[in-house]
C-alpha cells in the first residue's frame, strides 16, 4: 500500500499530519533545543514542534518538493526559529552545516509521498486522479516516470517492479510497457494503470492492480530506500546524548529498514564469546523506545492513510557521547 504523509498550510483546514501528537511527544525532550524534521511536507509536524519550543530551540526543515519549500519560507518569514533546506534528508549534514549545527536533539523523518503531493493529479503520483506521469518529489531532477519507461530496458523495469513494489507479475506488465511504447509512449498516470490492469490476469479485489507498481516506481525514481538508509546512518551519527530519532513509515520496505536498522543499533556489537571482552564494551550507546507503534482507531476513521503508518524511535543513551560509538 502506497502510504502518505498529510500536512496542513497554515488556513488550510486540510487533514492533520499523521501519528502528528505521538510523534512530536517523542521527539521534544528538551524545549530549548535543535530539531530536524527532514520530511517537511506542509510542515503538520514543524508547527506542533515549534508550539513545543521555547525562544532558544530551533528548528530545520528538509524537503526535496520546491512546493513544500515555498511553505517552509513562509513558515521561516514568520518564526526565526525555523529555517528550511531544499534536498533531501539524506544531505543532513549539508542542511546542518549550512545552520553551524556539529549535533541535534532529534530527527524526525516522515517517509512516502504527501498528500498535497498525491491529491496534485499534475504531480503524477495517483493512479485513481488522471495527470501526466512524473512522480518526481523534486521536480526540477530528471528523470520523471514517462521518460525512464520511455528508455529502461524490459528487464530493469521488471526489476524495479519486483523489488519496491514486491509486484508479483513483474515481467508481464515490463513486457507490457515495452510493447506499447513501441507504437505509443506512456505519458500519462491512466494510460499505465489502465495497461497494468490489462496486464495482471489475477485482481486483488481489497487493492488496484496499478498500486504495487505505482509504488515501486515512485521509489525507483526518486531513490527513497538509498535516501533512507543514507538518512538514518547520518540521524544517529549527529544526535545528541538523549536525543531521539523518530521515524514514521508507511509500506513495509521501509519499515523492514528501519526496523533493521534501529534493532542492530539496540542491540550493540556482536563479539563472540570467545572473546574477552567486558559488558560495558558490549553495551550498546542506543535504546529502542517502547515499541513499533501504529495510528489509533480514531485517527485511522478520520484519515484512511493512516491505517499502514508504522513509527518506531530509537534514542541515545544519555552519556554516551556523540557518535555512532
């Protein structure tokens, strides 16, 4: 399930960021301190965090979407606290430098498309709102959807379809694709969700039969899994003794990786015990906070997105310095 992050501009009554109030409660536990939301959308989560500050705290959004960058300068125009980064959150020490940051108190990452993003048909992300077929976060980076379909080989789509979109008939729609563009390009969303319909001989009746590989492609083409793991290795390395990452996740590949992720770092190193080594060099600088936590039933009946969020934190220690440890 394509999952999808909701934001809200400022006098726009739009559906609230998800898991928006757990979120933030785990995130600020220091009011004067430096936070990065590194997916800022409409910037739901930034407002909260910043209604969470006092004078001295600060705040730096990151986006790769030069709408929700436009947001972000509002935002900044009216806050001096807040300060926005156009990028990606994998760039956070680019984004942290440009602010003098050496280290923070929390990451904050909400993953997957907005929903400013998926309602836009001109954007290209919905299968279910007809509007050309790019799927770019950012815009100005090439290439869009059409043009990678228009020149990837059968293969490499089939690959890119099998491995984010766990897409079951891989080959059968990337021989589809093929074939039309030889006679036709696929330049819009409806055109390839109608051609993977025709292509998938068994439909889930709970699911679009266009949902696995608009997702697969969406992720190919604006490299979100290699943005994770870059993202996350970078978060820990610059968070403070009792900061906190908090991340939010809406499919399963990204969850698998941060599961994955923030549970080797929990864990601490590994060392076989033959070797000589005493409990506090084997003790990990991290915890895992509670546990994986989903939106309530509440918060799902408002916002039917919410239903696939998954959000896990992980925090170091305090007293264990900087570092990955």
């Amino acid at each position: 399930m394509t999952g999808s992050r909701n934001d809200h501009p400022a006098g726009q009554a739009l559906h609230r960021s998800v898991l928006l109030d757990s979120a933030v409660d785990y995130l600020v536990n220091d009011s004067a301190g430096c936070y990065v939301d590194g997916t800022f959308g409409r910037g739901g989560h930034s407002r909260l965090i910043l209604a969470r500050l006092t004078d001295s705290g600060r705040l730096l959004g990151i986006d790769k979407d030069p709408q929700a960058i436009g947001f972000g300068e509002q935002l900044a125009a009216a806050d001096p606290r807040f300060a926005i980064h156009h990028g990606s959150f994998a760039q956070l020490d680019q984004a942290m430098g440009a602010q003098h940051w050496n280290a923070v108190n929390g990451v904050l990452l909400d993953l997957g498309v907005s929903s400013p993003q998926l309602d836009d048909a001109a954007r290209g992300f919905s299968f279910m709102r007809d509007g050309p077929l790019d799927m770019r976060m950012n815009p100005q980076q090439s290439p869009s959807a059409a043009e990678w379909l228009a020149y990837a080989e059968e293969k490499d789509i089939a690959d890119v379809l099998w491995r984010y979109g766990e897409e079951r008939f891989s080959r059968r729609i990337a021989r589809s694709i093929v074939t039309r563009r030889q006679d036709l390009p696929l330049t819009t969303t409806r055109e390839l969700a109608e051609l993977v319909s025709a292509a998938v001989p068994k439909k889930d009746k709970h699911k679009h039969p266009a949902t696995r590989t608009f997702q697969a492609i969406r992720i190919f083409i604006n490299r979100e899994l290699e943005d994770l793991e870059t993202g996350l290795e970078t978060a820990v390395d610059r968070l403070l003794p009792g900061g906190r990452l908090v991340v939010i996740s809406f499919h399963s590949l990204e969850d698998r990786i941060v599961k994955r992720f923030m549970r080797d770092l929990a864990r601490g190193p590994q060392v076989h015990r033959s070797i000589p080594v005493t409990a506090e060099q084997t003790e990990s600088p991290f915890r895992l906070v509670g546990k994986a936590m989903k939106a309530s039933a509440h918060e799902i009946r408002d916002n039917v997105r919410a239903r696939s969020a998954v959000m896990r934190v992980l925090e170091r220690r305090a007293g264990s310095g900087q570092g990955r440890g």
